[in-house]
C-alpha cells in the first residue's frame, strides 16, 4: 500500500482518464501524474475531471479499508483466517489500533490525493474558460466528498496542502497543520457541495456522473453529521479540540432542519432515480448500474486496463474490488460422497470404532457394510453465490437473530445474504450424476448441500463427534466427518446444516449482496480468483429517506406524509416486496408491504434507525460511520456473540469489546507522520489523543 505524503502529492495518480466528446461513457488512458501547467489545458481538466472517478477504485472495494468500516461493529466480527488487520479493529484484545495497524491509512492516503487534483481543477477551469459551471462542480463534489470521509474518520484535518486552503499545491512541504472539525465542516465540505447542488445537472453527463441528486445526499448527509457533532450527546472528544460552536452562529437543530429539508428535496425531485421494486434488484449482479445507485467505483470485466485489477488471479492490492472475499467462508471445504453407500450413521461413528478392529477409517467403514467416497461437491465458482473465500470477517449470531428476526416478511435476509450452498462439481469436470450427503442420501447438481437454517430447529442438530479413535495397529486416527465442516444433520434432510446459534468464526453465510458477477463463465467455474468486475456501490438513492427521518427524529419540522415514520415506511414497503427466493433460487411473487409497515413503532426512535439501516444496508460499509455519527458505538456494538474456529465449535460464545471515546476517530497514519519533517512533540500534537505515534 502506497502511502503518500499530502504536502509533496501535487495530483500523482495511478490512473487517469480522458473524456470522449463524442461519447457518453468515461474513456480511460494511463498517465504517471500532473504537472501543475497541466491543468491550464483542456485536456488537463478533463483528464483531472475523469481521474476523480477512477481514483474511487482506490478505496471502494478495496479489502482493508472496507474492514475498518464492518469489524467492531454489530455487524461484523473477525474469522478463522482473520490476521492482525482485522484482529485489532475487533477491540476484544486480540491486539490494539495504532497509527501502524489501522488500515484507515488507505483512506488517508487517496483523498488527499483526489482533493489535490480537485482543486487544481477548481482553481484552473475558469481561467481555460471552456468548461461549463456544471463540469466544475464535478470537482467540488469530490473534494467535498473526500473531505467529508477523512473528518468524519480522523476529525480535523488539513485544508491547505501547501499552497493555501482549498488551493492546488505544487510546494513539496513536510510540514502540516491540521483544520478543526468545524473549520472544514464550513469552509470546505458545506460551500462545495451547495455550490455543486446548484451547478449540476439532474442527469449524469456520463454514465455514473454524479448529479444534483447525490450531491443533495450528502449535503444532507453532511449537515445530519455535523448537527451531531455540535450536540455530542455522549460528550465523545474531538480533536484538534475545540468548542462545538458553529462558525456561522448556527446550532445543531439548524442543521438537522437543512438535513431534512434538502433529503426531502431530494426525494421530491429524483431526475432519473428512484427506488428499485424489489430489495432482490438492488444487488442483483445483471441489473448493477440501476437508477437506485447514485455514485459507485466503476470497474469492467472487458479490460484489466480499465477494470484496474487483474481479470484472472488478484492479491487484493490496490484497485481491486475484493471486499466481499473477506466475508467469504471457505465453503470449498464441503464434503459429499461421489458414491452410494450403506445407511450407516456416521454421527455414531466413535461407538463403531470401539467395537471393529481397522486399519483406517475406510476399513472401519467397510466392516460396518459403509462406504463415503469423499468428494468436494461445492466448488470455486465466479458466481454470485460463491466467489473467492479469505474467511477475515464473520457475521455476529446477534446480526442473523436480532437484526434480521423477521425472515418471513422481509426480503432483506434474502438478498443479503448467502443461506443455501449447491452443488456444482459438473462445472469443475467432475462427471458423477449424484452426490450422497446426509444419512446417505443423492443429491444432483445445483440441489442443496448445506443450508444455514433461518430458526433453531425444534429437533436438536446432531453434529459429528471431535476426537481420535485407536485403530488395530495401535495408531490414533481421527474421527470420521462426512462433511469436512462439523456441519450437522436433521432427520429426513439430505442438505447438511448449520442453525443460527451455531455460527462460528469457521462457517457463516456469505454475503450476497456483494458477490462475483461475471458473464463470461462460459458454463464453468470462471475466474473467481480474479478482482470482482461488479461497480462497488458507494451511495444511494433511499438512503435520502434514512437522513430523512433521523433528522425528523432529531427535531426537524417535518412536512405532511413525510414524517420519520413515514419515511421509514416507505423502505419497509419495498422491503416486503418478493419477486425471488434465492435461498430456493425460484420465483416468489409475494407482497407483505402492509405487514411491514404495521410493524413500524409508533414512535420511531434513533434505535430503531439504527436498526433498519442495518437491515437495509448491511455489509456495505456503512456500519461503522453510523455508530459513530450517533455516538451509539460501544451501546450497540459492546458484546456479541459467535461460536469458535474450529470446525467441531457449534456452541457460541460472548465476547466483550473495549470501546473507548478516543476510538471514535481514526489514528493518524504512522506513513504520514513519518514523512513530515517535525519534531516528536509537534508529531505528537498532530496525532489524536489515545495514540501513540
């Protein structure tokens, strides 16, 4: 990971990109970096203008930064294979964030980057005077946009980079000095994005080109956090420190009345977005790109050039859209047998051995008139369902029970989440017609192998027993498991099975929503090795409804039918829409709207915001900003529950983070602090309080 220097970057960019006047999507050519004449060109502000999409790559979708933003929260805990990275983001003392193990660094390092070249755009354009207000205010959505990320994670950070605030930099400095929350909060984010909300248009001037509509997200969205900031209900510190009073002389209920105000507008005047009809069309990989998605990093399956990943194996580096690998079990460790065998119950098998001599555990088999045949029956695949497993982050059990109880009604369990894993050997050249899972039972291609149960089952799951037998010539020998999991069985089921109360560090459902989606599988397994070519969606439409209502709840004079409530409502509405079941892959056409809505509390709360925005956008990264932004962190996300690492661990445990009101912003990178010419004290200074640099 390259981590660069904020007062030495003058615009370096992996990739950049030229607009085709002809053309309405973003065409893109490499170059190292820009030189500060440059953006006194026309094809310099197109190239900058353009290269602000690609650098999105950079950060969306890419594994560490997404870690940061799911593990340690509600959501997210770390997996069997986990190491440091996301070990320590967990808080439960598996080692602790720093300025060298917070992977925020990735966030850190490309915003600066892109505010750099946004406002040499900014500073340049009129001067070329060829470009439209509306092209500049692509350049003031993003630096508004990377400024907002960066304070909402380190707090106050610098907004001259060298030349001046807000100004293109070409001094290569190593000093810095860093704005308070409040400062970049009014000096940047806000006058940026007003100014884009009136300059852009309501359709993209390119595919995926940000609009009036998403720059009204996050002017709201911005206000809705900055009115939380000046209430600091908890009294969580802020840093550099400074008293959470307004520049401007308003105070935190203004802003939650703008919040409302602008989200509402953005919902009133939509131009070419709206909400999907299903909660299953959001995420499905043939329909990405759809008017829901406001703003998403690109990539193709047609070019690594353009894709900015490698289309066949990737290491997860920079570029790659990788994140849903990390919250992939290994489900190619599945088990079937490729042959029939006798009705022997492998679930006793500690009694067998203690009862027949056998030189191996086949033999032991046979001698009981059985036979297992073990095969892989679920394979690798480039597909939505499956993709590559890393097995770094798991789901907590209190995420599958709690905020996703109602899996009957509501569609977002489903399309959420992996709960059902097929077999799919034929396409990995494995010619057996039928697999043989539980109590012996056949199984064809695409039926279930293993499902993860919606409830606890009212027969209790046997599982396969941990341990050693003694075979005849004296040598321990492990015990049988047919399903190379600790998976458990049901009477009358051939599919293996895991209920709720047994998700653990080693197997979990996946996540769905997030995964591989290519078209070139050609029948086979594909590439699923290779970056995933799906866009990483980064904002979206019915998230105006959410800003919305916590606003609403928050005090904002509401309007008629647009109460936090009936705001809320709306998503739910869609939510109990069914077009498809992926768990059984058929068609489901249900609609249980009203049963959603008559849900709903009467009074809705800033819990239950929470609570439907996980359900509404779990895993997608959003988890962590939401906890901190309400100052609910450690009183939601505290304790949770989750069974061990070994594949035999089906009884959970509960764990206790330690979340601190320092941890509420982000450490400095140590890279940064290493590239300043400062002195240890001033380094200190610059670094947030709770660190160590």
């Amino acid at each position: 990971m390259n981590k660069l220097n904020i007062k030495a970057t003058i615009g370096a960019v992996l990739m950049t990109m030229f607009l085709m006047s002809c053309s309405d999507i973003l065409e893109e050519q490499p170059r190292d970096k820009y030189e500060p004449s440059y953006f006194s060109t026309e094809g310099g502000i197109n190239a900058g203008i353009t290269s602000l999409y690609a650098n999105l790559r950079d950060i969306y979708g890419q594994a560490y930064y997404y870690n940061t933003l799911e593990t340690g929260t509600d959501e997210y805990t770390y997996a069997q294979s986990a190491d440091q990275n996301f070990k320590v983001m967990d808080l439960t003392g598996e080692g602790e964030i720093s300025s060298e193990t917070s992977r925020s660094d990735v966030l850190w390092g490309a915003s600066f980057r892109n505010i750099n070249t946004a406002s040499g755009i900014i500073e340049n354009a009129e001067a070329v005077g060829t470009f439209s207000d509306a092209l500049i205010a692509e350049a003031r959505f993003f630096r508004a946009f990377d400024y907002f990320a960066l304070v909402q994670t380190f707090g106050g950070v610098p907004l001259d980079l060298g030349a001046g605030e807000l100004m293109f930099n070409t001094s290569p400095l190593r000093t810095s000095v860093r704005n308070t929350v409040s400062e970049v909060y009014t000096k940047a984010i806000f006058p940026d994005l007003v100014k884009a909300v009136n300059d852009l248009p309501d359709e993209g001037r390119v595919t995926g080109g940000v609009t009036k509509t998403v720059a009204r997200l996050y002017l709201s969205k911005a206000y809705l956090t900055y009115a939380w900031w000046l209430e600091n209900p908890n009294n969580i510190p802020t840093y550099p420190e400074t008293s959470r009073v307004d520049p401007d002389g308003h105070d935190a209920s203004w802003y939650y009345q703008q919040a409302y105000d602008v989200a509402t507008e953005g919902i009133d005047n939509p131009g070419n977005f709206g909400l999907q009809p299903t909660y299953y069309d959001v995420h499905l990989g043939s329909n990405d790109r759809n008017n829901e998605i406001l703003l998403y990093a690109d990539r193709t399956e047609d070019s690594e050039e353009y894709n900015g990943a490698s289309l066949t194996y990737s290491g997860a580096g920079t570029g790659d859209n990788c994140a849903v690998w990390m919250v992939t079990w290994n489900y190619t460790e599945i088990r079937s047998s490729s042959a029939a065998g006798a009705n022997i119950d492998f679930y006793d098998i500690a009694g067998l051995s203690q009862t027949s001599a056998a030189t191996s555990f086949n033999q032991l088999l046979s001698n009981h008139g059985g036979t297992w045949s073990s095969t892989s029956s679920v394979k690798r695949e480039a597909a939505q369902d499956f993709g590559r497993p890393w097995t770094r982050m798991a789901p907590t059990i209190g995420a599958i029970t709690n905020t996703f109880a109602d899996k009957t009604n509501d569609s977002r369990y489903d399309g959420t989440f992996v709960t059902c894993y097929r077999g799919n050997w034929q396409k990995g050249g494995d010619t057996y017609e039928f697999a043989y899972n539980s109590h012996n039972m056949p199984i064809a291609m695409d039926e279930p192998v293993l499902t993860f149960l919606d409830e606890i089952p009212a027969i209790s799951v046997r599982y396969p027993t941990e341990g050693k037998f003694v075979n005849e010539n004296n040598a321990e020998e492990s015990l049988f498991d047919p399903t190379g999991i600790g998976a458990g069985i049901l009477p009358d089921r051939s599919d293996w099975v895991i209920p709720p109360n047994a998700i653990s560090r080693k197997k979990y459902p996946g996540l769905w929503k997030l995964g591989t989606y290519r078209t070139d599988n050609n029948g086979g397994l594909g590439a699923p090795n290779g970056g995933i070519t799906r866009p990483f969606n980064i904002a979206k439409f019915s998230e105006l409804y959410f800003i919305a209502a916590e606003a609403a709840v928050k005090g904002a004079a509401t309007t008629a039918g647009k109460s936090a409530r009936d705001l809320i409502n709306v998503i739910r509405a869609r939510a109990g829409k069914w077009r498809y079941y992926n768990k059984n892959r058929e068609e489901r056409v249900e609609d249980n709207s009203q049963a959603m809505m008559d849900a709903t509390p009467a009074i809705v709360d800033i819990d239950y915001i929470l609570q439907e925005r996980s359900r509404e956008y779990f895993g997608e990264g959003y988890r962590w900003f939401d906890l901190v932004r309400t100052q609910k962190w450690s009183e939601v996300a505290a304790t949770y529950e989750i069974a061990g690492s070994s594949k035999y661990d089906h009884v959970a445990e509960t764990h206790t983070r330690s979340i601190q009101p320092y941890l509420y912003l982000r450490p400095i990178p140590r890279g940064q602090l290493d590239r300043m010419t400062m002195t240890e004290a001033e380094k200190a200074e610059y670094q947030n309080p709770g660190y160590a640099n």
